[in-house]
C-alpha cells in the first residue's frame, strides 16, 4: 500500500460488492490515494459477484462510464 500515493494525481475509480471480504483493503486504498478518488459501492454483492453477474455488472458499467466522461472525457 506503501506506494497507492503515487497514483495521484490521476483519478482513481475503486468499485466493490457491500458485501466483499476484501473491501476492507479497498477502504485503505482509498483513504491513502491522493488525487480525484471515489470508492462506489455495489449493494449486496461480493468481490466476484462483480465479476459475472449482470445485477451487479450493469450498475459497475453506469459508474464506469460516469467517471471516465467526467475525469477521461474530452474538453472543449
């Protein structure tokens, strides 16, 4: 975790099921990240519930497409 502060300063998007074991180490990331960040939390899901099913997929896709538009997208 020693080195999550050289990310910054490009956004970091960190998306996790409520209910995965590992979340734990995503809060850490989280809180040490220096740049834009946002942690996103999918209700009921687990860390591989992300991986292939679509309940929790598609609201992962909406967040995706939110942050990459906002901190990804082209300028005028």
């Amino acid at each position: 975790f020693f080195a999550v502060p050289l990310i910054g300063p490009r956004p970091l998007l960190q998306i996790i099921g409520s209910r995965a074991v590992t979340s734990w180490m995503a809060v850490d990331v989280h809180q040490r990240a220096t740049g834009p960040k946002e942690l996103h939390r999918i209700h009921g899901a687990t860390h591989v519930d992300l991986y292939d099913k679509k309940q929790y997929i598609d609201p992962a896709i909406d967040k995706l497409t939110d942050f990459y538009t906002t901190h990804l997208g082209a300028t005028n």
